[in-house]
C-alpha cells in the first residue's frame, strides 16, 4: 500500500515538475500574445487524464531534455485538458475529435500544423525542427514581468516605486480579448500559498493580482496586513498547494519570471 502511494506521489511530483518547465500556465489569449510578442510559434497539446497515449507523452517526450530545450527556445506551449470547462470550450472551437491532438500556430496567428497521433522523442522532435526550419522560426528575448521584491527596506519609497511601475504596465499593456475576472480577496483553501508583493493601495494589490493570475492562473487573491505603525498593506496570495513540495515548485517557476516569493502556511 505504502509502495502504490509513493507511486502515486512519485507520478504527481513528475507532473508538476513537467508543466513547471514546459508548458505555459495562463489564458489562450495570454499565451498568443507572448507567442507573438517573442516570434515564437505557440503549440497546444489536448490531452485527458484518463489518455494513455497522453500519457505516455507527458512522461517521455515531454520530460526529455531535448525536446524541453526546442519547446522552450521556438514555441509557447500549452497542455489543455478537454475534461477542463475551459478545456472543453477549446476542444470544441478546434473540432478536436481524437487524443492526444497537437495543433501548431504560426507567431502571426495562422494554423500551421496539426497532429492527432501519439508521437516518440524522435518523431515529436524532428516534428517541431521542420517547421522552425520551413517558417524560419526566429525567436526574440522579450522580458515584460515586472519584478516584485519580497523585502521592503524603505516602506514609503517601495510603496511609491511600485505603484509608479504598475501604473506604467497598466498604461503600456494592450487589452485582451480574453479578460480574467479581477481578483478579489477571498478565502484561501489547501495548505500552503506563495505569498509576493506589498502595496498600500487595495486597487494597485488587485490590479498586480490580475496581471498575475493572467499569467499563472492560480486565482490569485488578496491578503489584508496591519503593520505595528497602524499602516495597512496589501500583499498578494498565489495558489493553494497541499504540499510544501507543490509551493515550492510553483516558487521556482515565478522565480524563472524574475518574481520573488514567499511560501506560507495557510492558518485555519
């Protein structure tokens, strides 16, 4: 029983890890615009929990160093799970009739390709490399996140610093299509959040909120602070982990995007 359960955890622990360094976590629109914006084709991979094929996928081809290298150099990826309300509104948009399905775009937005087939290293790869070679992928670093430091020396110039920096991304930011719901201060559940930025204007806390679960996706929320001095602040609450482990994985992801954190235990 022990063994079944390390098995279990063991698979779970791979799965993080996997869409922790492939797979791009945010909205379709988010993901098209980060294609476009860094030339880079965006992929979308549908897939269900119950595929054996997909399966065998996210743990082979997907967790080969290769294939992350060419995914994350010449494409946005996405893994959409059509059981997913959203999965399944996708599913339906590109008439996706067998798993897994494989759908490739083109930086300007075109339909380039499209595979409903299980695919091995070899063949996934050489895949992907034929069509940066026919459409001369030529991807651009582009680094839009704006840093959040975890640390306030000087409270009033941070407060100050940032509200200046979330008002120019607010400013320079095209609207999406696609819009999130706002973020709102709710209830957090599970054990452990990551907990990141501090402001002293609830409206500037939501509207860094909303950028982020835009990104992430992981219903951002926020948590109300008084300080000794009789000062509120507002600080930022990411995801609901139930392990450590978890939390500390979505960590290094936020850490890839130049965002600093904190893990915290939730108290109930």
């Amino acid at each position: 029983m022990h063994s079944f359960l390390f098995i279990l955890s063991l698979v779970f622990f791979t799965n993080l890890q996997l869409h922790a360094t492939v797979f791009f976590e945010g909205s379709l629109q988010a993901a098209k615009e980060k294609a476009k914006n860094e030339n880079k084709m965006l992929m979308l991979k549908f897939g269900a929990k119950w595929c054996l094929p997909c399966r065998f996928m996210d743990n082979n081809v997907f967790t080969d160093d290769q294939i992350i290298e060419v995914l994350s150099k010449n494409s946005v990826s996405m893994d959409i799970d059509i059981e997913d309300a959203n999965g399944l509104i996708l599913k339906e948009k590109f008439n996706v009739k067998l798993l897994p399905t494989m759908l490739v775009f083109h930086p300007d937005g075109r339909i380039i390709d499209r595979r409903e087939e299980s695919l091995n290293v070899e063949k996934f790869g050489d895949w992907i490399n034929d069509l940066v070679d026919e459409y001369n992928i030529n991807p651009i670093s582009i680094n839009h996140e704006v840093k959040v430091n975890s640390k306030v020396l000087d409270e009033e110039a941070y407060f100050a610093q940032r509200e200046k920096n979330t008002a120019a991304t607010n400013e320079g930011e095209s609207i999406l299509k696609e819009e999130a719901e706002p973020a709102s201060s709710y209830g957090l559940t599970g054990q452990f959040y990551i907990q990141t930025g501090a402001f002293n204007r609830f409206e500037n806390a939501q509207s860094e909120a909303t950028r982020l679960d835009k990104i992430f996706n992981q219903d951002a929320s926020i948590i109300e602070e008084q300080l000794q001095s009789g000062k509120t602040i507002f600080k930022i609450a990411l995801g609901s982990f139930i392990t450590e482990e978890e939390a500390n994985l979505f960590l290094q992801n936020l850490e890839k995007h130049a965002i600093k954190g904190l893990i915290r235990k939730i108290e109930y």
